[in-house]
C-alpha cells in the first residue's frame, strides 16, 4: 500500500511540474509584461477632426506644435494634421 501512494505522489507531483513549469519560465523571461507595467501618462483625450471629414481619437500626449505646423507622432506613425480642428473630450 506504501508503494502506491508514493507512486501515486510522484505521479502527481510530475504532473503539477509540467503543468507549471511554462507558467515559470514565462514569468522568469518576461518580469515586466503584463497589468503590472505602469502606463505613461499621455493627457487628455481629444479628438482630431481632420480637413478631409475623417476622425481621429488620440491623446494629447501625441500632438506636437512645431513653428507652424501640427503633428501628430506616435511610436511608429507621424502625420502633418495642420489645419485640423481639435475637439478636447471632458476627463
């Protein structure tokens, strides 16, 4: 009887190893990723209403006034939106 329960232990604890051993690894490799990583703080809402009738929803943290022109820059993308009306959302 005392060989099967320690069997049966074994059994179980190998089953729990590979189970939670992904889970692990993910957490070793990635510390930073996931509700824990702290948000920049990008403004207000606003909406860019864009002199062709399109709209776009962004943050105020993404336009930029340079001398005379307006952009908008993100990470990946920038986009000359001089001439468009900006429309600040209440917080």
């Amino acid at each position: 009887m005392s060989r099967l329960k320690k069997r049966k232990q074994k059994k179980i604890l190998t089953i729990a190893l590979v189970v939670l051993a992904p889970f692990i690894a993910y957490k070793l490799a990635y510390p930073n990723s996931g509700s824990d990583v702290v948000k920049e703080d990008l403004g207000r809402e606003i909406i860019v209403h864009l002199p062709n009738g399109n709209t776009m929803h962004t943050y105020e943290g993404y336009i930029i006034h340079d001398e005379d022109k307006v952009l908008y820059q993100s990470k990946y993308y920038e986009k000359d939106i001089t001439g468009s009306e900006i429309e600040y959302l209440p917080e």
